[in-house]
C-alpha cells in the first residue's frame, strides 16, 4: 500500500525575548524540525512562531493565524 507524503508543520512559541526564551525558541525550533524528519511519512512544511503574551487574543498570534490559513489552503 503506497502512502501519501504528509505536510507536517511545528507552532512555537515563547513568553519574552529573555536569552532562555531565545533558547527554548531554537531548542524548539530544532526539536519539531528533528522529530518531523525522522518520520519517513512526513515532509517539514514549515516552523510557525509567536511571542507569548498572557491573554492574548488569538487573532493578535500572526503565525498562528499563518498556519490555520495554510491548513485551510491544504498547503498542510
């Protein structure tokens, strides 16, 4: 049974632009890009990414709002 190639997205995301909230962004960043390379299945369609601010309205989170738009698209 041949199986289709998935497009397969990471969301991040950090609280501030603190040196430990840069490095949980790239620690992040190379742990979703690792584990979604690791599945033969799956082809990285991209790293989508927000600053974290406490009660923020999801429609203020513009990579988030990216990477809906590209799952409705089916671009993943």
């Amino acid at each position: 049974v041949e199986r289709s190639i998935k497009r397969v997205a990471a969301y991040c995301r950090v609280s501030t632009d603190t040196e430990d909230q840069i490095n949980s962004y790239k620690s992040q960043v190379e742990h979703y890009t690792e584990f979604i390379q690791k599945n033969n299945e799956w082809t990285l369609a991209g790293i989508y990414a927000d600053e974290a601010i406490t009660g923020t309205q999801v429609d203020r989170r513009i990579d988030f709002q990216r990477l809906i738009n590209d799952c409705m698209n089916g671009d993943i």
